[in-house]
C-alpha cells in the first residue's frame, strides 16, 4: 500500500514536470524550431556538456512460479522501496548516488539486499551488467495463500544473479538510445534501428526450506523443491523504435528475443538433476518523455523476461529483472575554469576509444 501510494504521486509528479516544461517550451519554441530546422539531424549529441539530475528508481527482482493448471501461481517479491537518486553525466563517464525513499510495510517483512544494475548507452552500442543478490522474499500474489495473515513471508530465501548482454545498433546515424534512456542526446525526427547481439545470465534460487508452502504444495509441481540454479546465453535479435512529437515529446520502445541454450539444475532435500534447456527470453526497453537543449524529463524502464523449466518438477518458472527511473536533467555547457578542469577526463577518454 505505501509503494502504490508513492508511485501514484510519482506519476503525478511526471505530469507535472511535463506540463510545466510544455509551458516554457511554448515561450521559446519558434525560435528553437527554426535552429533545428537548420541542421537537418535526426538527433543533437551533448557529449561535451554536464548533465546532473535528479531520479526516482524502482529496481526489479520477481519469481513467479506456476501451479499445475496455470492459473494460480505464486509471485516473490523483495520488500525494498523506491530509491531517490543524483547524478552527473559527462561524456561516457556517468556518476550516481541514492538511497532508500521513504519506509516499507513491516507486514511483507524484511529484505536484505545488494543490487548492481548499469545500463551503459552508446552510439553503436547498448550494454547491460546485472549483479543482485536478494535476501527475504513475501508472496505478493494471492497475499493470503497461507491464510495466518496478510503476506506468507520467508525470511531465508534468498535469490542471486548475474548477467550482462550487448546490442548493436545497426542505424544508430538515425536512432539513439540515448535520447531516451540517458539525456545526452536529443532525438528530433522518428526513428528505429534492427538490434543485434545476445545474452548470458547465471542465476541461484535458495529457499532453504521448500519453495512452496507445505499446506498448497498438492497444487503445485515444483512441491518440494528447495533450490534452483541455471545458466543461459545465446545470440539474439530485436528491434526499437523512438516516435517524436514535435520535436520534444517522445514515445520509445524496444524489444530483443534471445535464443538462450543452457543449464538447469533443481534440488529437493534428497535428490538434484540437471537438464539441457533451451527457451528464448525477451527483453523490453520502454520510455516516455520531454527533450530539449536545455532540460530532460523520462520515464524509462528495462524489463527482462526470462523463463526457466524445472528438471525434477517439470514446472514453470519466470524471473523477473530489471529497473524502472523517473528523471529530471538539465544540461549545461562547462565554462572555461570546468573544461580545464575536465582535461584529465577527456584525455583518458579520448585514449580508450
């Protein structure tokens, strides 16, 4: 209830920032207009300006398990709350700091966690690097499964992963994923690219004690499972596209299937097998937003998707990972005392590429 609420002034909050940068767009749109014009670009690069802003970040690490007949299912979720961040990009280099925003619901117990996500954009190139490690998972879908109060909670459970993935952007003169995801470019025309590359992820699901409740545990196939393990990778293909309105308002949406072949691993108190799988996964980039010379609002999230077949159980898993950030930025062109300042940077930056 105390995330829902926050995320319901948070979309209030967007609105507003929206409506309040349609307002002082409308002052100086014309003559904005007109520059632009000029250039003829499908998007403005801000590689040599400072961007700091201000973020609200959900971060996302699910299980859903499914019963015999699919329709009931079990959904574990970590009790963590929204984080309230700052930051600073220049160039390649991108620095943020934030903390936990506000209080959880002390009904959904206590989660520990550490939660490494970068999501690193280029011209050419986007690249995801996962690291999260999870301690303390509730039920949140039924609530009441167990029937003794509002959330089964088990306080043991304990979820790691690591992965990472590269796409490459095969029209990036026309389509940036910047523009949506980082604030240091600016998409003017629409536009979209055909995305190549692939994946790899490695993952560990440890109850200890049995996954599924003892009283339901007739209703589900994975009864008696306590542990999980599995390792994916394999090449992929998807696609993106970034719909502009007016030059400032934008619609971005991305999806890349990969055909992963790997490893699962399912144990019970007694006894494990192994099993050769192969089933795709995919993985959805999302934003929506304001762009402009001088500031930037979005709201971006990364959503991946992956399904995973038990090898003692035969039921079905999913995990869910990723990230979800509503951001305010503002762009500013360093002054001669910032760029000698910023040399050392450029320098090292320019020799690594």
């Amino acid at each position: 209830m105390i995330k829902t609420r926050m995320l319901a002034t948070v979309m209030k909050m967007f609105v507003l920032i929206l409506f309040s940068l349609y307002a002082s767009n409308a002052v100086c749109q014309k003559a904005a207009t007109t520059k632009i014009d000029s250039a003829n670009l499908y998007y403005l690069n801000y590689d040599f300006t400072i961007i700091p802003r201000i973020y609200i970040a959900d971060k996302v690490n699910n299980l859903k398990i499914n019963s015999f007949d699919g329709k009931s299912y079990f959904h574990y979720r970590p009790n963590v709350n929204y984080r309230l961040g700052f930051g600073v990009t220049y160039r390649a280099v991108t620095l943020d700091l934030d903390f936990a925003a506000g209080s959880t619901n002390p009904a959904k117990g206590r989660t520990g966690s550490l939660d490494f996500q970068s999501n690193i954009y280029t011209k050419e190139w986007a690249v995801d690097l996962l690291l999260q490690s999870y301690k303390g998972y509730y039920v949140s879908t039924p609530a009441n499964i167990i029937g003794d109060g509002p959330y089964y909670f088990n306080p043991d459970m304990r979820i790691t992963f690591l992965g990472s993935g590269a796409w490459r952007i095969l029209n990036s003169d026309e389509f940036s994923y910047q523009a949506a995801m980082t604030q240091s470019e600016w998409q003017l025309k629409s536009a979209g690219s055909i995305l190549v590359g692939g994946e790899a992820y490695y993952g560990k699901i440890n109850a200890n004690g049995q996954l599924i409740p003892e009283v339901v545990k007739d209703s589900f196939p994975q009864r008696g499972i306590e542990q999980l393990r599995f390792f994916k990778i394999g090449p992929g293909i998807g696609y993106a596209y970034t719909y502009v309105y007016e030059k400032n308002y934008f619609a971005s949406a991305g999806l890349t299937t990969v055909f992963e072949a790997g490893f699962v691993k399912e144990s019970s108190a007694s006894v494990s097998a192994n099993k050769f799988s192969f089933q795709p996964d995919v993985t959805f980039r999302l934003g929506i937003g304001y762009n402009s010379d001088n500031w930037a609002a979005s709201l971006a999230g990364v959503l991946n998707n992956i399904p995973i077949r038990g090898t003692l159980s035969s039921g079905d898993y999913s995990f869910h990972t990723g990230n979800l950030r509503l951001t305010l930025a503002r762009r500013f062109v360093p002054n001669a005392h910032t760029k000698k300042m910023l040399r050392h940077v450029d320098d090292t930056l320019d020799r690594l590429q």
